[in-house]
C-alpha cells in the first residue's frame, strides 16, 4: 500500500506562486510514476502533470509553461510549482500515484486564486 500527503495549498492573489508537496509512504518502490490532477466546483477531475522514476515529464496543455512538477527520490515527495497563477487555477489539488493494477490518491489541498 501506498500512502500520499498533500501539501502546500493556500490562498494567493492572480499572477502569485504556490508550491505543493507530495510525500508518499509505504511501498513506493511499487510507484513507477506520480502526477497532480485538480477538481473544480461543479467540474470532473482534471489532469495536470505526470512525471516518471526516469525524470520525463508530461503536462496538459492548460498549464504547460506555468507548472513544473519535480520530484525529490531521496525524499519520495513530488512538487508541483505553479506560477502566474489565475483564478481558473482554484481548485483542490490532487497527488496520484498509479500502484500495480490500482491507484493511490491523496487527500488533496485547496488553492484559491483571487483575482
């Protein structure tokens, strides 16, 4: 089993920055990659970035060239850095890790961007 905390949320003025964290716990070695989704009042679970052991990274096009996910393996953490942030950015932040045949997820963090 694998175990994710999310942090790093909080309230931030448009074009303002945040970073958030993801440890994992437990089996990580069973992890071959990690990446962030958010979710919207009223809208589906979107994704944001995935980045895997060997470091690739893969964005959505809606944040590609504002986030940056990297991860720190000593730390099993992963950090989604977001920049330029607009207020379509409010949303709860999610950590997945995709675990053998199922998927871990965390609890998520709320970031609020007022405009």
């Amino acid at each position: 089993q694998v175990h994710l905390v999310e942090s790093g949320g909080g309230l931030v003025q448009a074009g303002g920055s945040l970073r958030l964290s993801c440890a994992a716990s437990g089996d990580t070695i069973g992890i071959p990659a990690m990446g962030w989704y958010r979710q919207a009042p009223g809208k589906e679970r979107e994704f944001l970035a995935l980045i895997r052991n060997n470091g690739m990274a893969n964005y959505a096009d809606s944040v590609k060239g504002r986030f940056t996910i990297s991860r720190d393996n000593a730390k099993n953490t992963v950090y989604l850095q977001m920049n330029n942030l607009k207020p379509e950015d409010t949303a709860i932040y999610y950590c997945n890790a995709p675990y053998y045949t199922s998927e871990c997820w965390g609890q998520g963090t709320q970031v609020t961007v007022s405009s």
